[in-house]
C-alpha cells in the first residue's frame, strides 16, 4: 500500500510516469464541491493521459444528468438490479 500526501491527479502523474496506468476503476459518488471539483481534475488527467476511467454505480444516484425525466425510472432499474455475490 502505497499512502500519497497529495491532489489525485498529482498522485497519477507521478504513479503513472513510473509504471503506466492502463485504466482507472472507481465508484461513482455524490459529494461536496470539494470533492466534484477533484473527480473532474481525475477526468481531465485522464483524458489528457489518454487513460479509460469506469465508475461504477453504488448508490443509484446519477450526477450531471442534462434532466430528471427518466430519473426515476433509471434509480428503480438500479434498484431491481442483481446483487453480485460476494466472492469468497
């Protein structure tokens, strides 16, 4: 485990010019400002690094959606969704 003292995309920099990162998967969260205005500067690292980010939905929450018309259609299709075991 590796701990970094700095801002994410600081830390993938200086992580990625010594063993190149392939992807980054994470978990889609709902926050602060603080921490939109930290998972935007990820997405521009990552695209300016040419490095796929996939976040993965936990909550059912949608960020920067253009509306909410189909919103609660897609939160119930989260919600009606399979639970992936856990492996063991």
């Amino acid at each position: 485990i590796t701990v970094c003292h700095a801002g994410a995309a600081f830390t993938f920099s200086s992580i990625h010019k010594k063993r190149p990162i392939h992807q980054i998967l994470c978990h889609m969260e709902s926050g602060h400002l603080k921490s939109f205005s930290r998972d935007k500067q990820v997405r521009r690292w990552c695209r300016a690094n040419n490095v796929p980010i996939r976040e993965f939905d936990q909550t059912g929450v949608t960020r920067c959606l253009q509306n909410r018309d189909d919103f609660s259609k897609k939160f119930h299709k989260f919600l009606n969704q399979k639970i992936v075991e856990t492996p063991t």
